[in-house]
C-alpha cells in the first residue's frame, strides 16, 4: 500500500474519531441547547416580532409596523421620563456601589478578629429576596416611625419623606442601593487578594506611603475587576425594577418611574404587549450600545498584567 493511502486511512480514523467526539459532546448538551432555543432565543426573537404588532392579550395581534417605535420617540413623555430617571440611577448609583464595594473590600482584607464573621454579615445582604429587602427599607424610610428620621431626631435633624417626596424618592432609592453591593465587596476582595505582596513591599522600601501604594499599585492591578463591577452595574442598573415596584410603583409624579417598571406596567397593566416588546429592544440597544463604548474605553485605562507583560 501507498503512502498516500496509509495517510488517507489515519486522517479518516481522525476524522471519524472527531465526529463521534463532537457527537458525543452536543448529545450531552442537548437539553441545555433545546432549553435555550425554546424558552431564551425563540421567545427574544419572537418579541422582536411583536413590537411591530398590536396586542392587547384579549385580541388577535394587528400589524402596525414601526408605529410602536414611532409612538415611543414622538409621542410618549413617559418613556423619556423613565429614560431619565433610569440613567440618573445608573450614573449615581453605580459609581457608589463599586466605591462602597472597593471601601469595604480594603477593610476586609486586613488581618482583624472574627475576619470571616464580618465578611459574612457584609455579604449576607445581597443574597436576601429583593422583595424582603424593599419591604424592610420602607420601614427604615417611613417619615414618622423610620428607623432613618428617628436617629436624625436623635441629632436634632428633621428627616424629610423620603418616598412620598417627589424629590427624595429617587436619592432614597439610591442609598438603598449600597445595601446589596456584597457581590461586588466580594470580587474585589479576591482582586485585592490576588495582588503581588512584592510590589506593595518594594514600593514601601522606596518610600512611598499607604495612598501612594494604594494609587499606583492596587487601582491599576485592580482596574480589570472594576471595569467587571462597572459592566455588571450598568446592566443591572438598566434592569432595576423591584425596588420601584414594591415600594413606589413609579411615584410620587414619577419620580421614580424607571425603564423597567415603565416596561411592566405596559405588559401587565396596560396590556400593550406589541408597545412593551417595543421597549424591551430599545433597553437592550442602549444597554449594548453602553456596554460596547465601555469595552472601547476601557483599552485607555485597564490594565491587564498578562497582555502588557
């Protein structure tokens, strides 16, 4: 026999060795890949289809066409209003999650007593039913028996509202926010964790002090862990609906009317499922269009040890 047939038969043998392994694998993976078809990507797709429809659940769908989304950017005060207090959410609240995360994360990284009693019950929190978590804050907010005004009487400060204040609504809603950053205490904590003890100890042979090593060592080798924390942030930020919806449900005068409760309340509460689908791609442009301008700027300020040497 020929050398080109010796070679013919072994890559058959491969090959068919291959195939039989990739079979194997995707037959494993099945339920997983039908799971995802028929209940993630057919029903995203399928809401893309009905944004171009009228629907009202009792009704058969009506083809509108682009009207929905016409309707959205020219007719709709509510969806801007929502659009705003959304991004006025993100923009305050997200940056104060990752610097009260990084804050707690440094002191948990010290060597105290009872070190992991106190990560624990910093940790504990972002694991509580969101729902559990909203009734229990409307308590710490109530104006006359809260929790909050009672220990600013204490000091001799009159609390305002809070909630049923069209202007403290939202900052309320964005203090409570730095309840549930245990997650993100605990990403920066094993990044912390992960930094060389060399360089802060050469850094403090040459020098420099705390801030110093602090500034010039842990934020850039802890940049890739805080551009995660951002992604992460923003797109839960867009998503924040439970809050709103248990403890204000939009108000007071939409003051709290965020882009997801907005969605909602047009699929549920107002049966406009062709104008919610609308609403729902339009969140998921905005989120991709942020999450890819992250992903560009990010090259100017992470650093990444590997990838520079």
């Amino acid at each position: 026999m020929s050398v080109t047939g010796i070679r013919g038969r072994v890559w058959s043998a491969r090959s068919r060795r291959r195939f039989k392994q990739a079979l194997e694998g995707y037959l494993f993976i099945a339920p997983w890949l039908l799971g995802f078809v028929l209940f993630t990507a057919g029903p995203v797709l399928a809401s893309l289809g009905l944004s171009f429809f009228n629907w009202s659940l009792i009704r058969p769908p009506r083809f509108i066409g682009a009207e929905n989304y016409v309707t959205m950017f020219s007719e709709d005060p509510l969806f801007w209003k929502s659009l705003q207090v959304t991004l006025i959410y993100v923009t305050t609240a997200v940056p104060l999650q990752i610097g009260f995360a990084l804050f707690l994360a440094v002191l948990l990284n010290q060597k105290v007593r009872m070190l992991s009693l106190f990560r624990t019950v910093f940790y504990l929190p972002s694991v509580v039913s969101g729902v559990a978590v909203s009734v229990l804050w409307l308590w710490l907010y109530q104006p006359e028996l809260g929790l909050i005004n009672e220990i600013l009487r204490h000091v001799g400060i009159e609390g305002p509202p809070w909630l049923v204040s069209e202007r403290w609504a939202l900052p309320a809603l964005i203090g409570m926010s730095l309840w549930t950053v245990g997650g993100a205490m605990i990403v920066f904590l094993a990044g912390l964790q992960n930094i060389p003890r060399e360089l802060h100890e050469a850094a403090e042979l040459d020098g420099a002090g705390q801030w110093a090593r602090f500034y010039h060592i842990t934020l850039p080798m802890l940049s890739p862990v805080i551009f995660f924390n951002l992604i992460l942030g923003l797109i839960g930020g867009f998503q924040t609906f439970t809050q709103a919806y248990v403890m204000t449900r939009g108000g007071p005068l939409n003051a709290t009317m965020f882009y997801a409760l907005y969605l909602y309340l047009n699929a549920f509460t107002f049966l406009k499922m062709g104008y919610a689908a609308a609403l729902a791609w339009i969140m998921f442009l905005i989120i991709l269009v942020l999450t890819l301008l992250q992903f560009k700027l990010a090259r100017h300020w992470v650093y990444y040890e590997a990838a520079r040497g």
